[in-house]
C-alpha cells in the first residue's frame, strides 16, 4: 500500500483528525520549513507528520544535523513513517501528550511545523500554539500549513487569531499553487510573555 493510500485511508476513516485528504506537495512542504536554521545542530519538532511528506524534506534539509522529532497519532501511519525514517524520533501519540512530555524534558525547538487540523489549532482553550511557544527555542519559529480556500471560514480565522495571541509576529505566505488543494503557510514568531 502506497503512502497516498495510507494518509487517504486516514482521512476517510477519521477526516476531523486528519487535516487533508493528501499529503502535502513537496513546494508546500518545503515553504513550511523555510525558518529551518540552515547550520548548526537545529532540533525540529513535526507534528501530525502522517507519512512523511514534510519530514522527507526536513531530512534533506538536515543532512544529518541537529534531531528531529516527529508525531503522528495515527499508528498506521507512524508505523509507515518510522520504516521510511528510522532516522527520526517518532511519538504515536496526540500533539498535546508530545509536546508536554518534550517540555518536561526540557527540549527547545528551532522549528516546530504543524500540519495539525482545527480540532488542535482552533479551540481557543485547548489550542496547541500556546505550547508550541513554551518550546520554541530563542529565535525559533512555529509554521501551520493550512488550505488556502478555508482561510476565511470562520474556524480558520479562529487559528489566526489563536497565533497572533500567541506570538508577536504572524506572516501568512504566498499562496502555494503547486498543492492539492492549493495552500499557504503561517510563520509565528517571537512568543508573547504573559
């Protein structure tokens, strides 16, 4: 079974949880991974990794630098992520459950992406962003692919709103075309101290 089919199968069977009905093209995958330090030993946290698509371009990107973590929920899915990958860290389990088990280690991101769906960006009272920017490193950055159609849903205005309360700086980028569907990225940086 191709990886398509496994993250298609995924969406069918549970679409609230999974955020597409496709991985991510590579140009979307790579748009998200812009703030990846270039240098150095960067830690890179991927969330809702599915099978693989933006973590196959933070391996090129790492070269075998820094630590990469990936999580996926699914276990079909992360079990076809970690035989593709055996050279990254993967967690099935939910983004929260990582994220607070990374934060008591005392781990710190340079980049932490998100392919996550409204379920865990959009509640404003369960919304991941406010722990992804406890765990951002000094000069790290958060990225959240996002279909570009659905922007202006009310839900998706939402998980705006949740970044901008959480960071200082939100950029949305360009429209990625070459996407099914179409998408865009949002870059978060500088965490608002409460």
């Amino acid at each position: 079974m191709t990886e398509i089919r496994h993250f298609s199968t995924a969406f069918l069977r549970d679409p609230l949880h999974v955020a597409a009905l496709f991985p991510s093209f590579p140009p979307l995958c790579r748009q998200a991974i812009a703030p990846l330090p270039g240098t150095g030993d960067p830690v890179v946290l991927d969330l809702g990794a599915g099978t693989g698509s933006v973590t196959d371009e933070i391996q090129k990107r790492l070269q075998g630098r820094g630590r990469h973590i990936a999580v996926e929920m699914d276990e079909d899915m992360a079990e076809v992520l970690q035989r593709r990958h055996p050279e990254v860290e993967v967690l099935c389990t939910d983004a929260h459950t990582a994220v607070e088990k990374l934060l008591a280690e005392g781990v710190r991101a340079d980049l932490s992406v998100s392919g996550l769906p409204w379920l865990a960006t959009a509640p404003k009272d369960r919304s991941i962003f406010p722990l992804l920017a406890r765990l951002a490193a000094p000069g790290g950055a958060v990225t959240q692919l996002a279909h570009a159609w659905i922007r202006f849903f009310p839900t998706a205005k939402q998980v705006q709103r949740n970044l901008e309360a959480t960071f200082e700086e939100v950029v949305v980028s360009r429209t990625v075309w070459l996407n099914a569907p179409p998408a865009v990225v949002y870059v978060a940086r500088r965490p608002r101290t409460v």
